[in-house]
C-alpha cells in the first residue's frame, strides 16, 4: 500500500468517476462522495416496480478521439452497445454501466451532501449534511453542476473564478409504461411540450416490456419546472399521445424534474484548477451539453491534479 495522500472526488457522475478512475490509475488514492442514492448523476437508471427506465441521458455519441477511444473500449467488453433502430450507443444493461464501470471497486460514498469544504494546513476537509467531517486530502476535485459548485464553494467562503458563468437549462422527464410498443424507437419532435420519445424498452439489455422515456422541451421545461409531478404526468402524457397519434393509457407513469439538465451556456475551458488551493472543478458545463464533455473536462482536471501532485511529490 502506497503512503501517497488522497485525492477527494465530489460527484460520482461522468465527470467525477473519470477523474477518479485517471488519478487511481497513476497510483493516488480517491475517494469519491455522491448525495444520491447510486452513482451515476445524470446518467441514472431507475429501478421502480421490477421496471428501469434510463430517465436522464438517453445515448452516447464521441465527437472526438479521446471519447471514441473509450466507447470502443467499452463496446468490446459489452459496456454500451448499438441501440438498433437509434443508430446511436447505449449504456448496458442500463445508461450507469459506463460511469459503473470506471468507478469500479474505488470507494465511492453514496448517500452523502457535502455541505461545506475547507482547508488546513494538513489538506482539504469536507463536511457533509449529517456533520461529519472527511480529510484531510491533498487535493479537491468538484464534479457536480456549475450552480450547485458555485453554491458550494459560496457557501464555504471560497471561489474558483468561472463556475458562475455556465447555465443550464431544466428538463422534466417522463417514464411509463404502456401496453403497446409504439413502432418507432427513438422520435424527437423537439416542439410543443415534447423534446424526445424513446422506447428505454427496445435498448440492448433491458428487461421486456413496453416503456417509455418522454424529455419535454427545454421552454416547456422551464415554464412548468414549479407545477406538481400528477400535472406533468397529465400533460406529458396527452402530449406524446398526440405526437404518436394514439393515446397513452399508462400502466405505470412517474415525473422526474432535473433541474440542471443541459448546458446551455459552457465555459468553453477543459476544467478549472487553482494549483495554490489544489481545488478544481470539472463537468459537461465546461465543455458542453454531453457525456462526452463530462469525460473529456473531468479527465482534463485529473491531468493538472497529476502534474500539481507529481511536481511536489
Ligand atoms: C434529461 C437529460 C437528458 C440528457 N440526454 C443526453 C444524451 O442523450 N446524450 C448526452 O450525451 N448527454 C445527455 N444529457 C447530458 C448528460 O447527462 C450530462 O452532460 C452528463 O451526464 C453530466 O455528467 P457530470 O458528471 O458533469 O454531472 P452529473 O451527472 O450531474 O454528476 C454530478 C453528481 O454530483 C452529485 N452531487 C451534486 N451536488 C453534490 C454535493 N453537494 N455533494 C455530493 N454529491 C453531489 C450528484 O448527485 C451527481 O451524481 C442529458 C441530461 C439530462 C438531464
């Protein structure tokens, strides 16, 4: 066991898992805390009722060779696969599998808010939502929304110049479960209420069943963001009956807001870093509204924690 001090990781999302698989990777140890339940941030996979629905990110695509690299990696050892119909690559057996598969035995906390974070003269310590206190570690990397970092580091008297410069727009997410499959797998009208219908059922690897994901439209998305999950459900289920020209008689049917959904206005730099704090933060906000930009800006920050922690080592 190596006496090198650790690193810690807020996020276990895309971003958060790529920094904390890079840095183990060079030998340090990680530590990566999450507030929810599982890992996987917008990436999740609910599991309700012996049904899942991937009821955030719905498929991945690389625009670069770095992200490339990776899916292939991952579609060789059956991480994601081609969801057919949708020409595009899916998370398997649900859209956590590839963040899954970074974090893989690296200790990850679930369940924990960090409230507050702070510096002595031995290294980061954390305080989460039930008081305890985590650290000291040597280095901190924020992988969780711009405005909830920006919260965050408000909150604990510090700043990382930029976090308040990227916005995101909400998204309310549909699931249900109908009794036909609708014949296409993937529509996205992108007007009205409705931004995308997929059938999550008809993704590689998933149990059988007839399910859907509906995304409404980022403007009707933040025109309802405040109105009850049972109104959501009503009109979000008209409307893609609408969109597929019959109703929708759901079996089984659950809203879910994200209030921080898709980027809409990036930084435009890989990730931030203060070298004099070893504080830095890293998510799609960086870069842009995709998975893609999770992986590329937390793999980013990783590189300068490596090269700040390798010079003083
Ligand atoms: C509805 C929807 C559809 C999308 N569709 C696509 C798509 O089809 N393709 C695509 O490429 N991208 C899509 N995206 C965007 C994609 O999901 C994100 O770009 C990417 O997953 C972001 O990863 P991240 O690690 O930056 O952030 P996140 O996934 O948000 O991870 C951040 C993590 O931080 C945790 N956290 C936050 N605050 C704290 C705290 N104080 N303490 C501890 N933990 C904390 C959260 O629980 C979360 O797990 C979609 C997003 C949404 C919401």
């Amino acid at each position: 066991m190596n006496e090198r001090p650790s690193v810690a990781i807020l996020g276990a999302g895309m971003a958060g898992a790529t920094v904390a698989r890079r840095i183990a990777e060079a030998g340090w140890h990680v530590r990566v805390f999450d507030k929810g339940r599982g890992v996987g941030g917008r990436m999740s996979t609910r599991h309700t009722h012996a049904m899942q629905f991937d009821h955030g990110a719905q498929f991945m695509r690389a625009r670069g060779e770095t992200f490339a690299a990776r899916l292939a990696g991952w579609d060789r050892r059956g991480i994601v696969a081609s969801w057919a119909g949708a020409g595009r690559r899916v998370g398997v057996p649900g859209m956590t599998a590839p963040v899954r598969d970074l974090l893989g035995d690296l200790p990850v906390a679930s369940g924990t808010t960090i409230v507050r974070i702070g510096r002595d003269r031995a290294g980061w310590r954390l305080t989460d939502s039930a008081g305890a206190n985590q650290g000291p570690f040597a280095a901190l990397a924020i992988a969780i929304p711009a405005p909830q970092a920006a919260a965050l580091l408000d909150a604990s008297g510090l700043a990382l110049p930029g976090v308040e410069q990227a916005a995101y727009a909400p998204c309310w997410s549909l699931m249900l479960a109908v009794e036909n499959a609708p014949g296409d797998v993937l529509i996205e009208p992108q007007e009205g209420p409705v931004g995308l219908i997929a059938l999550d059922s008809s993704k590689p690897g998933r149990p059988a069943g007839a399910r859907l994901t509906l995304h409404a439209t980022r403007s009707w998305s933040r025109a309802h963001l405040e109105a009850p999950c049972e109104a959501i459900v009503d009109a979000l289920t008209r409307a893609a009956g609408e969109c597929l020209g019959a109703p929708l008689r759901p079996a089984y049917a659950e809203a879910h807001r994200w209030r921080y959904a898709q980027v809409e206005t990036a930084l435009g730099r890989p990730c931030l870093y203060d070298p004099g704090l070893r504080l830095g933060a890293a998510g799609d906000w960086c870069l842009g509204p995709r998975i893609e930009a999770a992986h590329d800006s937390g793999l980013a920050l990783a590189e300068a924690i490596l090269a700040d922690l390798s010079a003083s080592a």
